[in-house]
DNA sequence: AAACATTTAATTGTCTGACAAATCGAACCG
DNA sequence: CGGTTCGATTTGTCAGACAATTAAATGTTT
C-alpha cells in the first residue's frame, strides 16, 4: 500500500514536501530501510518537478534521514539513526549555539559539569578496565611537558568522554557528547600554565582513582573541584585582560 | 575580502560546498547575518549549476544554518542559532534516536533521570516563583480525573521541563530537552492506572516542595523513587504482555 | 516639497529537458 | 559454470527559462 502524505499550505514547497516525508518517517508510515519512490514518481506523486523534489530529499539528507543510492536499484532509503551521527549533529548543533548566542563561561561550564556529575554514579558501577585505561592514558598525556594549548584541551576532552561513556548508557553518551566536545572551542582561549596544568592532572587522577576504587561520592567531590578551578581559571583570565586593556593591575 | 572555502574532493558535489560553506560559518569566517553571494555568484565561484547551489543552501536551510529571502536585497543569510530552533532540533533527533534504534525503557529512563538529577541543585537553589507555580500546575492537571493517558505523559513532560528550567541554565534546558521530550512515545505506551497517577502526583508533590523549600537533596530522592517507580511501572507493562501473548499467568 | 504610484532590477523559487554516471540484472558467450 | 556485455533504472549535474517577490529608483500628482 503506498504512503500517503499531508501537506501543508504555506512556504516553499521543497520545505513542504520535506515536511511532509519527515513526518511520515517520525509517525513510521516510513519504516528503516525502506525505499521511497523514485524522483520521478515523488514528483508526479506531489505534482512538484523533479529539481523541487530534490531540494526536499536534501533536506533531509542534511538531518541523516535518508541516503540515497545511485545506480538501478538505487533510491532514497530510510536511514537508521546511528549514534554515531546522532553524536555528530548533537555536537554541531552544540557548538553553534555556544559560539553564536556568547554563551558566557561560566553557564557552559556549569552545565557542563552538571552533566557529567550525573555521569559519576553509573560510572562509578558500570566503568571497565577499557574506560579506566583511556582515562589513565588521557591523564599521562596531559602531564607530558611540551604538550601545546590545543592538544592539552583536546585530551582534556578525550578524558571527560571517556568518563561519559564509563558510564555504559548510551543515551547518556549521546546526550553528553555536545556538552563535552562544545566546550573545547571556549577552553582553547585558556592559557594552561605547567601549575595549572599539575592541578587538573591531578584532578583527574583523583576522579580516575575514585572511579576505580568505585567511591562515587569521592569522584563526584573531585569533579566539583575541577569545575570550581576551570571556572576560577577563566575568571583569572578575563581579570588580566581587563586590566590589560584597561587600567593597571591593582596588585 | 571575499570569504574563501576549501573543497573535499569525494562525494557529490552540493555535500562538498554545503560543508565547506558549514565549516566557512563555524569557523567564523562567515558571521551571524552575514549575506552569502548570490546563487549565480556561489555557483561561478564553485563552478556547478545554480540547482546544485540550490541543493547545498536547502542542506544548510534544514539545519537552521542559514535563511533564505526572496526579493532584490534577498538572498541567503547566515542564521543565529536561537535556542528554541535548537531545542527543536535536538527533540527531532532524540526521538528518532529512541524509536530507531529500539533503545530499551530502562536505558532511556535512566538516562533521563541521571540527567534530570543533575539539575535539582542548580534547581534548589535559583527556583523562581513561576517555575513552581508551573510545576504545581502541572500536578493539579495530573490529578483531575478524567485525564487521557496522552494527556498525562504531556503533563508529566512539562512538569519536568519546568523543574529543568527552574535550573535557570539555558545551556542545561537545551541538553535536556531532548532527553525528557523523547520520552513521551515511550511513556505513551503505558497506561496508567489511578492509583499509579497517585503515586506520581505524590511524587511530583514531594519534588515541588523540596524545591521550594531549597533542599536539593530531598528533591533527588523523590525523583529516584519516581525514576524507580517509573522503571517498575514498564517493566509491569512488559510482564503482563509477555503472559497475555505467552503462558497463562502465573498468580 | 512631500506623498503616492509605477517601473525596474535583483534574487530566489520552480519548471522543462537533457545528458552523465553509477549500478544492478539479465542475456549472451566462452 | 563463469565471465562479459548490454540495457534498464535511478540519481547527479547541467543549461536555460519563466514566475514570484521584494526593495529601491523613478516618475507623478497634490
């Protein structure tokens, strides 16, 4: 039995066949998998050309709702999900939003780690020796001496996913990996000194310790303390800069 | 200066301008209201047809990246990326995430009230005056009899919305408006009985007022023994199903 | 001079028709 | 039986055209 779609009746009319497909796949008229007409018949079907139908099956293969497939028994086919994508867009979306909205440190920071301190209890119960072994590598890296800005960063993150996903709940991965990945671009305007570098090292060693040791309370305290000292951080930053630009360091 | 984009060379050709114009505005190198070329012009400078631009913009469009406008001073603009749009977006995907990937009730549960705990301190804290009086709202909704089920799981969503926005991160908000929206299909597959209602009410009750009172840490045990609740109540669901298709019951 | 109406130019939205590229299946041949 | 060729189907891309929309420029009237 073909699917039929509603539309509505107002915008561009490749914005309204998108729609209207889209729905038809959250609703599950459209099932993973399955292939949908082809350009020519989803043409005929919303009495629209075939370039409009275009521009609709581009839309949604923007939102990784679809791919298609050239050749003879190519098409468009519903696509599952995965996480992986899911992950992608979670941490697109993320970005932008920090970055275009001037998000100030601090909300990003503690949202951040709010999140992650949801993290700590199942992780503290579920981690495994892969989890623990990426946090401890992550940790050793951090501690090497020549070790840039970015990369420090980059590792930083590598760490709190790792600790993300300890936790064994995807769906808790998925929510996270915005939260933890937007954040990078706002800690790479941070300068990390060899002192507070020994700190957050030292930080994560005691939140990798109490994972191990499977003490959640302990993690949960450590993780506070880092997000105390990465908001004290940034704070210390914007004080040199205004004084900087402005009038001379009162001290 | 005329903005310049770096080209992948794999893949169809409106994916490699779409990203490369994504990655032009994450970096920054494209700002928010910024007006792109022209069409015409975006198609010289790729050197493709306007319909392959046309493809790449309506890519960009359905991710809320850019805007579209019709008329001599229209063209494509680059969008800021407002909160609700995100919200939207993240909803979308987190249901189909949950739908798709036959993402069991309990992995979903936990993950949505791990998340949620993480709030309730941000929440004892900054709870204004129309976040409880939202919640208590919602309560009184869920106890009036002749509710539908649909009508309870849509209050019991926007009961815990407010208690994630008395959080006041708007950060927060946007991460976990997915987490609690998705799981409306799922809660819609349960019934709920009057004497299970009750025992929600009372729950949310009990949310309320330690929130109002400031004491986090009543309040995330009231949420645990609704996150237990919860969790019992589907995997109810899922025994008296599986004896209905199965076996004769054992009682 | 000011207010209003008209024209004009620019831009997106849509259509038509065509061809290229990929891919599968079936017919064909060794 | 295995490999090859060919054809059919479908998406990807192109070219050119026209409609719809919008703002600015222009002209007209008061």
């Amino acid at each position: 039995m073909p699917v039929t779609y509603d539309l509505n009746t107002e915008g561009e009319l490749s914005a309204q066949i998108a729609a209207a497909i889209r729905d038809a796949i959250v609703a599950g008229r459209l099932i993973v998998d399955e292939r949908l007409p082809s350009e020519a018949e989803l043409a005929e079907q919303f009495e629209v050309s075939r370039p409009t139908v275009r521009e609709a099956l581009k839309r949604l293969a923007a939102q990784n709702l679809i791919r298609t497939q050239r050749g003879a028994t190519g098409g468009a086919f519903v696509n599952r999900l995965r996480y992986e994508d899911a992950y992608g867009q979670q941490i697109t979306t993320s970005t932008l939003l920090l970055s275009m909205n001037e998000v100030d440190f601090d909300t990003a920071c503690e949202a951040r780690y709010a999140l992650e301190r949801a993290c700590v209890p199942l992780a503290a119960l579920r981690r495994g020796a892969d989890h623990l072994a990426a946090m401890r590598a992550e940790i050793h890296r951090q501690a090497q001496p020549g070790l840039s800005d970015e990369s420090f960063c980059a590792s930083d993150v590598a760490f709190h996913r790792a600790l993300v996903d300890a936790a064994g709940n995807p769906v808790l991965s998925y929510h996270l990996a915005g939260a933890v990945e937007a954040m990078q671009p706002l800690m790479n305007m941070i300068t990390f000194t060899a002192r507070s570098r020994q700190r957050i090292v030292d930080l994560h060693t005691a939140i990798a310790d109490a994972l191990e040791a499977g003490e959640a309370s302990r993690a949960e305290m450590a993780l506070a303390d880092l997000a105390a000292y990465t908001v004290a951080l940034a704070r210390d930053l914007r004080a040199r800069r205004a004084t900087r630009h402005g009038a001379a360091p009162a001290g």
